[in-house]
C-alpha cells in the first residue's frame, strides 16, 4: 500500500472522507471517480444509458427540474443550442428565474421579442429613439445616404447610356 502524507492523503484514505458524494452550491450531484476528480451525477447516469462518453458539448435536461433527482427517466439529452431554446419556450422559472414568455401586445400573431414588442415593432422604436437622441449623426447618416444615391444613379444612368450605344451599333 502506497503511504501518504497524513494531509495529501486522497479519497476515501483521507481521515475528514465522506462517501465520495456531495452536492454543490447549485443543487447538481458530484461523484468522486478517483485521481482526485469529481463529476457530475447526472452525467454518469447519461453516459450510462448511452453506453459511450458524453461530448462536451452535450447538455443533460432533468425533466422535473430538481437537479438532485439523477434517475435515467428524469434525464433528456440536448445539444447546448436545443437545451436553451428548451428552457426558453417552457420558460421555466427554475431554470432561468423567470415567468413563462408573453405574447407581444403590438402584434399578438407575431413572436416576443422584447418589451411588449415583436422584433419588427422594437426594431422601430429603437431607431426612432435613437434618431431622436442623435440628431446630429442622424443628419450625417441622411447626407451620406443621399450622396451614396446620387452615386448609384448616376452609375446606372452611364450604364444604361453606354447600352443604348451598344444597341446602336448592333442595329
């Protein structure tokens, strides 16, 4: 048996062991699993059940949202992506401390976006906004606009002349 000093000793060899179980300060489960590493409850279950290691990527949904419950039927797989939209239709408050999403008031058919507002709506009142607080860079903007008009105008008008001469010549 390898000695230890009596404050590096790890695992279950450390005199202050507790069974290799703990639960962190967010509610998930961890498991000692040796060479001084922990890791997530919920994780090892999901490898389990698939039979080969999860990527770092995945994500493990508990279905009734109690972070400690680690049973293969309370487990779902998502991609980092999927898991979030998840949580953001179901609006759950566990997940994010929040209440289930509302419908937009200006537009009800329409997706919430942000504010009362579907995207369209909000994306109005913003530049509005912003124009109202700049006005000075928003004249700016109008001049340089105006002037990019003007220059593709007169492009098109050199193009279209130069293929009427063209037609000219063919004819």
């Amino acid at each position: 048996m390898l000695r230890y000093p009596k404050k590096s000793r790890p695992g279950p060899l450390h005199p202050l062991w507790k069974g290799g179980r703990k639960t962190d300060e967010r509610g998930y489960v961890r498991i000692w699993i040796g060479c001084r590493k922990w890791k997530y409850e919920h994780r090892l279950v999901m490898e389990r059940l698939l039979g080969r290691p999860l990527l770092r990527s995945e994500s493990v949904h508990h279905k009734n949202g109690n972070r400690g419950d680690n049973r293969s039927g309370n487990l779902e797989l998502y991609s980092p992506s999927s898991h979030m939209v998840h949580h953001w239709r179901e609006g759950d408050i566990e997940a994010f401390g929040r209440p289930p999403r509302q419908q937009p008031v200006c537009h009800p058919d329409r997706p919430y976006y942000c504010k009362g507002m579907c995207k369209q709506c909000y994306s109005r009142r913003s530049a509005r906004e912003w124009a109202l607080a700049n006005p000075e860079r928003r004249r700016q903007q109008g001049r340089l606009y105006y002037q990019r008009h003007l220059e593709q105008e007169r492009a098109r008008s050199r193009i279209k002349s130069r293929c009427q001469r063209l037609q000219k010549k063919l004819a």
